[in-house]
C-alpha cells in the first residue's frame, strides 16, 4: 500500500472547485484516509516547497500556497492511500503546466496561467515520489488524523 498527498490549492477553492476535484480522485477508487481544512502561513509554505528553494519561482509557489495570488489562503490537505496511489493521483492531476495537461486531467480542465500573477494556477499539488509523500505527509497530518 501507498501514500499520496494532495493539494487542493488556493486557486481551486476561489473558483468553487474542491467538489469536483474530490469527486474527479474519488474515481481512482484510492481510499481516502486523511482529510482537513488547512489556513497555510508563509514558513509551512516554505518547508512544504524546501526542495525548490533555490529556484526563480520559489517565492511564487509560496504566494500560491498561503493564498496571496487568490485572497484565500485556504487549502484543502488530503492523503489516499492504495496500490500505485502517487502514480495514480498524478496521472488523473496531468502535468505541471495546464497548458501541457492532458485536456482530461484535473489541470487540464481547470488550471490555466493567470498572467497577470505570473502564477501557474494548476489547481492541486500531488506528491510525486514515496519519500516526497512521506514528508509531505507527515508535515501536513498526525498520525492520529490518519485512519488506518
């Protein structure tokens, strides 16, 4: 069994869209083993995007993440869990880039590039390996808000 981390960014919950993102992975058939509403501060964001540090658009995934590109810093956090479950959850996300998804994908439908934030609203963050899920996970949950 597999861990993944999702998500639902700042983007998605402005435009109403966190029911048919919920909706769209529950077709996975993935459990779903975490869920919580998450107010996301500037130094999570951060951590939670450590590994990118040191690229031009760090500082953009931040202001993404805590909502200050939509007024809403919102974020909904979700773990599911299953055979192949990162692999899963990251082909029905699509790729990075809205523009480069599969017209099918999450980001495909929903994600676009806002230029006059220069941010990349791609909808959903999905963890994209087994050791970026299990810091990813254990940053935003409890072992105790996980079902087992």
């Amino acid at each position: 069994m597999e861990r993944t981390l999702v998500l639902i960014k700042p983007d998605a919950m402005v435009k109403g869209l966190a029911g048919e993102v919920i909706s769209e992975l529950d077709r996975t058939n993935l459990k779903m083993v975490g869920i919580k509403l998450v107010n996301v501060k500037k130094e999570f964001a951060e951590n939670h995007y450590e590994e990118h540090r040191e690229k031009p658009f760090f500082d953009k995934l931040v202001k993404h993440l805590t909502g200050e590109f939509h007024k809403n810093v919102n974020v909904i956090a979700i773990v599911y869990e299953g055979e192949d479950a990162i692999s899963r959850i990251r082909e029905k996300s699509g790729k990075t880039f809205p523009d480069d998804a599969d017209f099918c994908s999450l980001r495909g439908k929903y994600g676009r590039h806002n230029t006059k934030t220069d941010c990349v609203e791609n909808v959903i963050h999905a963890s994209d390996s087994p050791e970026s899920a299990k810091r990813e996970i254990s940053m935003w949950f409890s072992e105790e808000e996980l079902i087992k």
